[in-house]
C-alpha cells in the first residue's frame, strides 16, 4: 500500500507538470470559495473530539489496545503477523485470519513512524480529522452525482453546503441513546475512533460503492471491475464492509430486475427470500434486541421509528413523489427501499446478517443505512431547495455556518449538562493535549528511555485507574462513572518494545515460554495488594508475582512501595501527575 502511495504521488506530480494541470480550478481564491465549508465542518468535528475526554482516557474502551498499539508499535515488530500488540508477547494466533487483510493501520504506522509523530495526536487528531475530510468529499460527491443526474445545474459554492451533515453525524449518540431518541451502534467511534478503518466503510462504504453502479454509461462489465476494485479498498480498511456490500449488490440487481422485467424480479425476489428462510440464523448471535448503553434496542425497527429519522425517511417518500418522472432519483430511491427490505425485514435479511457473521457488524451496518438516509434525505430537501427562488442567497454561508456552530455547541451542552462542566472538560483536554492522559504519555516515555538504557522491559503495570478529577460520564439511564484512566493497554502507544503483562483477559496465547502457563493469578493478586497493601496482600501477591520474569514493577500508591523494595527492585523514576503519580520500580 505505501509503495502504490508513493507511485501514485510521484505519477500525480509527473502529470502536473507535463500536461499543466490545474489544481486549483483557476485561482486558490476560487479554490477555497467552492470548498472552505468542507474544511470548516471538518474543523468542527475535530474540536468536538476534544469535549471526549472520558472515551480518551479509557483507550477508546480498550479498543486502542489493539488498533492504536499496532500503528505504533508495527514499525518496531520483527514478526509483525504474530504479534500480541496489547502485550507485546508472540501470539500463538495464526497469521492467515480476517485481519490479514486490512492493512490501515500498517499504512497509519509507516507516516506515524516517518514523521516522529506522538501516535495518540497522530491518529486521534490528524488521521481523524483526514477522515472527517474524506466523509465531507464523499458527501459533496454522492449530493453532486444525484444533482448531474438529475438534470439540475448547481453553484459549486453552493453544494458545499450538504457538509452540514457531518456535524449531524457528529451529535453527541450517547445523549440521544440515553433520551431514547437514536442509538447507532458503536456510535462513540465517530467521535474519538475516526480513524479506525472501519468507520471509512461504516461513513462511506454504501456511498463508495453506489456511486460505480449509478453510472449509466458504464456496462456491466465496467461497473463490476470498478465496485471490485472499490470493494478491495475498503476490506483493506475493515471486513465489516462485506455485508454492506451483499446489501448493495442485491438492491442494485432487484433494481435493474424491477425496472427491466418484473417477472424475473419477482423470481429474483422469491430466490432471497427462500434463500433467508434456508440459512436463517438460531438466535443465539443475532437476537432481535440488542443491549446497549442507552438500554436495550431493535437497531433497525426503533431507530426507523425515530423521531430523527423519520423526517428524513419522509422527505425521501415525499420527494422521490414528487419527481418521480426523473428516472435516476426515481431509481436510487428504488434501490434505498431494497436496502430497506434487505436489512431489515426478515427474512430477507438473514443473507446480510449471515455475511455479518457477528451482531455488532449487523448493527454497524444498521448504522451505515441510518446515516445514509440521513445524507441522502438531506440531498433530496437540498434539491429542493435550489428549484425554487430564495433571497437569502447572500447569507447562506453565514446561515450554513451558523448552524454547523449550532448543531456542535448543542451537541457538547447537551452531553456536558451545564457551562461549568463544557469549561472543566476544555481546562481538562487544555492540561492533556495529546489526545491522551498526560501521565500515560510520559509513563510509557519513560518506560521506552529504560528499554534502551538497560534492554527488555517486562512491565506488570495497573489496567486501569479512577483519578481524583471530578469529571463524570452519564452512561446509560443517567448513572454516573467516575473518570478512569487506561493505563497498561496504552502504555506501548509510546514504549513499542516493552511487554506489558496486564490485563490477562485481553492476554491471548503465546508460545513465549517463560508465558506458556500465565494464567492471571499474579494479575490478581497484584489487583489485590496494589489497592490494599498489607502484609497478607503482599505475601500472597509475591508467591505468584515471583513465578514470572518481571523485571519492571509500576505502583501509584506510596504505601506499596517498601514492599516492593523488599523484593529487590529500586525506584528508577517517579512520574508526578495532576490526576495520578506512578513510581517505577526496576530489578535486573
């Protein structure tokens, strides 16, 4: 992927010089006339980002274990394939699963490694934002296409505008999820996990892959070499692409099928739905109601019910009425009820959610086609809009940038409760700039200075901590969580070479044999005695701690310290924090 990158700029550059090409569109000035609202909105959703500190501190729920640590750590791996990237250890995984193919975050880790980058401010901040950019462009596209083929000449200055969705998708999901008014699963990823492949498929994927099939020009042929190669791009990013594109396919065939010869249409149809009643699924992976932070939901049903939602679902019936004599909106909206029917209704959707293969894809996907209604209802009330006469023409930047400003400022109130809360949370990013607690940042510091002062650090360090900060989370019917901060998952987001033993439930096998027979009991005890140093803690924590290679001890509370002395390690260095100090303890 980086050598088709650095082949694709080095063509681009050549193509730009030889044939004088205009990046620009005749002026910078003109450039930024037609496009600066993409920009804003992009900005927008970046600085809403920094009102998350509590998904930020807790590792974006461990998952950045995973997907953050491989981008800072594959650079520095020797056997990239087999590497448990939350540890550090050799994994005893095969290195032919479905992970094999996704390649963004190997992508993410050459430029985070090219270019010295912190990796938190890397992905969390830059690679998001280049996300939020790239939904605004696919956005502005999808609403440009249905316009040219509509029929109907529009201002480029003025299709800018259709970014005013992205601050739609911005909302705040939890606050909607509490309020019973929208869950989308997994919707905290679109604020702190921008930069996950996966939410380039779950933004654009249905737009990226029916924007070849709306190509009327193209034949079959063409259209099927163009959704493939597509397609390989987003597996690239996440499989979880799949299932949205089994939707896409049967929509589009039903479609031409309906439009062509509603016999076979019909015989297409029957096919599906014996083919759903055949491979229905038994329950036990894909219940009608799923559990969530806002309760339990039918992600489909209730969400299609929303109070959200279904203004947009009714300006897509109203209008695709209203020009039902353009063919092309006519045959989109067409291909939306098929997605409608495909994903929702059983047992037509029993194919999409067996391609699924697990429940939180099946209400991801959801997800994609509850945005997607969203952008494609807006487009639908946009093209309204520019066939009739308005005098306020003059004030739509001003208007469109009001309510981007708006929708955000109403997004953070509503999540935060109070002024004072909207004040703590920026005083509290303002002292963590980096996407990341400070402590964890300069604890794995310090922790990558010592792998290469005195060679292999093996580290038992906390999983996570409650800090002293009066900053809590609403989750759920309103409870309150006190602010935690990860620790032992993040800590090789900035020390790639070191181990790190905790926590054992996300450990994974190894072949490593000084960890073949790791079980978590020393977890446990270290759990134990940290939080309550006696000499019954300590006796119990040192008869399973001393069975392990541990060469690097991290403690937080004073107390543990003499303890740990005993057996033999020194205080290297202590971390002072504003939430948390951390003294490390090594032993050769």
């Amino acid at each position: 992927m980086i050598i088709l990158d650095i082949f694709l700029i080095v063509s681009s550059v050549y193509i730009i010089i030889k044939k004088k090409k205009d990046l620009f569109e005749g002026s910078f000035k003109t450039f930024i006339k037609r496009y600066w609202f993409l920009i804003f909105v992009s900005v927008i959703a970046i600085t809403m980002v920094t009102f998350q500190n509590a998904q930020l501190w807790s590792n974006n729920e461990s998952d950045d274990s995973y997907y953050l640590n491989k981008i800072a750590t594959l650079p520095y791996e020797t056997d990239s394939f087999n590497i448990n990237v939350r540890t550090g250890l050799h994994a005893t995984s095969s290195m032919f699963g479905m992970r094999i193919f996704n390649t963004f975050e190997l992508e993410s880790s050459v430029y985070c490694y090219l270019f010295k980058m912190i990796p938190t401010l890397f992905a969390r901040c830059f690679l998001s934002f280049n996300h939020y950019f790239i939904l605004v462009c696919t956005l502005y596209t999808f609403a440009e296409k249905i316009f040219e083929k509509a029929g109907k000449s529009v201002n480029k200055n003025t299709l800018q505008y259709i970014g005013v969705v992205l601050v739609m998708y911005c909302f705040d999901t939890n606050v909607l999820a509490t309020h019973g008014i929208l869950e989308l699963r997994d919707g905290w990823m679109i604020h702190t996990g921008m930069f996950f492949g996966s939410l380039v498929v779950k933004t654009c994927g249905f737009i990226w892959l029916l924007l070849p099939l709306l190509n009327e020009k193209r034949s079959y042929l063409m259209k099927a070499i163009q959704f493939g190669l597509i397609l390989f791009a987003l597996v690239n990013k996440s499989t979880t692409v799949l299932p949205i594109a089994a939707v896409v396919l049967m929509s589009y065939g039903l479609k031409e099928l309906y439009f062509k010869d509603k016999k076979y249409f019909m015989i297409a149809l029957f096919i599906i739905m014996f083919i759903g009643v055949f491979v229905k699924n038994d329950g036990a992976r894909f219940l009608p109601k799923f559990e969530s932070e806002g309760g339990t939901w039918d992600y489909f049903a209730d969400n299609m019910a929303s109070i959200v939602i279904v203004p947009f679902i009714c300006s897509i019936i109203w209008l695709t009425y209203k020009y039902r004599n353009i063919k092309f909106i006519k045959e989109l909206s067409m291909m939306f009820l098929g997605f409608f029917v495909l994903c929702g209704l059983d047992p037509f959707n029993n194919i999409f959610e067996l391609v699924s293969n697990y429940s939180f894809v099946v209400g991801r996907t959801n997800a994609s086609l509850t945005m997607l209604i969203v952008a494609y209802g807006s487009t639908l009330l946009g093209f309204e809009y520019a066939n009739r006469k308005h005098s306020v023409v003059r004030f739509r930047p001003v208007l469109f940038a009001f309510i981007a400003v708006i929708l955000s400022c109403t997004s953070i109130y509503a999540k935060e409760g109070s002024l004072h809360n909207i004040k703590r949370e920026m005083r509290t990013f303002y002292h963590n700039r980096y996407f990341v607690t400070t402590e964890v940042k300069e604890l794995g510091e310090a922790l990558n200075v010592m792998n290469k002062e005195k060679g292999e650090i093996i580290a038992f360090v906390p999983e996570r901590l409650p800090t002293s900060m009066d900053t809590r989370i609403v989750v759920g019917k309103h409870r309150n969580y006190l602010l935690d901060m990860q620790v032992a998952g993040a800590v090789r987001q900035f020390a790639p070479n070191i181990i790190s033993l905790v926590p054992y439930w996300r450990f994974g096998g190894t072949d490593d044999p000084r960890f073949e027979k790791y079980n978590g009991k020393a977890e446990k005890a270290y759990v134990k005695f940290f939080w309550n140093p006696t000499e019954e803690t300590y006796k119990a924590f040192r008869k399973e701690f001393l069975k392990w290679p541990v060469n690097t001890v991290i403690t937080f509370k004073p107390a543990c310290n003499p303890y740990i002395e005993k057996m033999g390690y020194k205080c290297y260095k202590k971390i002072d924090g504003v939430y948390k100090d951390f003294y490390i303890y090594y032993k050769k």
